[in-house]
C-alpha cells in the first residue's frame, strides 16, 4: 500500500510548484521581448540599418486593467468602489514591467498609487530602472510617485521597472479572510517627457 504523501510534504510541493510556475512565466516574458529584438532587428535591417523614425511611442502608459503577465509581481485585477481598476503588488516585493517607449528624449516615471499599504507613503518605494536606482518623489496632490528623468537612449531597446515595496503585508494578519501578500496598490503606471 503506497502512504499518501504528509501535510508538510505537500506543503513543500506546492511552493516548488509555484516557484517553477513563476520561473516559467519570467522566460515566457523573456522570449517574447527577445521575439520584440528580433522583428525590430530585422525592419532596422530592412532599412539599411539606419532608423530614420523610432517605431517606438513617445510615452508608455500601462493601466491596471491591461494584461500584465504572470510572474511580473503583481495580483489580479480588482476595482475600487469609484469604479477605478487597480492591481497590488506581490507576493514578493518586486514588480518588474517591460515597456518599449522612445527614449530619443528625456523622460519621467510615473505610478499612480492606490495605496501604499501597510508601508505607507512616508515609506520609500525603491524604483529601480533599467538596473539604476532612482528615487521616487511622493506627488501628494496626484496620489503619483515620480523618478526620473531617465536618460536619452540612441538604441532600440526595452526599458525595465522594477518597483520594490518597503513592506509586504498580508490582510489575515488583522483578521481578513485575504491570505495574499499584498505590497501597494497601483492603477497606472507611465513613461512621458521629463
């Protein structure tokens, strides 16, 4: 008779299984921005390797309501009682977004917060861009942290966000019913001119 495996043992599975979920996920988002290089490469190529225009936009805005892959560190979709979607970020406390923007001029990030959750504002976001630590500004008016400017970029390439929460918490701790680790809460995220 075969004994069914321990609680403990399960346990153990069940995060390997979502440890190896997320990896694939990250490599699925890494092979279609190397498919991006590739079809870029290949009209950069086509135009005698010279880009007369960027085929990129001049602003990156991404709402909380637009697909963003798993594995990035972010939640579901939800939707505050105006009607606003947002996202939380999590489990873990990075969120990484790759955003294909023209970057032939200065520009500025921008995340519109929800919440900061259990950090609060006077907590510092770490915003990390394209490896580069930046500090973010808290704009109370807006509900908006701000970095930047990043600098001009004369290639084609992705530019990466990651955004760090200062503390995760988790809604059980107060005796919720919502088990997730939770970072902040964003509704969009966006690159425009500095």
């Amino acid at each position: 008779m075969t004994k069914a495996p321990s609680k403990k043992s399960q346990d153990e599975l069940a995060l390997r299984l979502a440890t190896l979920e997320r990896e694939v996920a990250r490599l699925q988002s890494q092979m279609a921005m190397l498919m991006d290089l590739e079809r870029l490469r290949d009209g950069i190529l086509a135009q005698g390797g010279e880009v007369v225009d960027s085929p990129l936009s001049p602003v990156a805005l991404l709402q909380a309501s637009e697909f963003i892959e798993a594995g990035s560190g972010f939640h579901f979709l939800e939707y505050g009682e105006d009607g606003t979607p947002y996202r939380w970020t999590g489990p873990d406390p990075e969120a990484r977004l790759v955003f294909w923007v023209d970057r032939s001029r200065l520009l500025r990030l921008q995340v519109r917060v929800r919440s900061f959750g259990a950090g609060g504002p006077e907590r510092p976001v770490v915003v990390t861009i394209d490896g580069q630590p930046y500090p973010a500004r808290l704009v109370p008016q807006a509900s908006a942290l701000v970095a930047g400017p990043l600098p001009v970029l004369n290639a084609i390439r992705p530019t990466e966000v990651v955004l760090r929460s200062p503390v995760m918490f988790s809604p059980a701790q107060d005796g919720g019913s919502d088990e997730r680790l939770l970072g902040m809460a964003i509704s969009h995220i966006e690159l425009v001119p500095a």
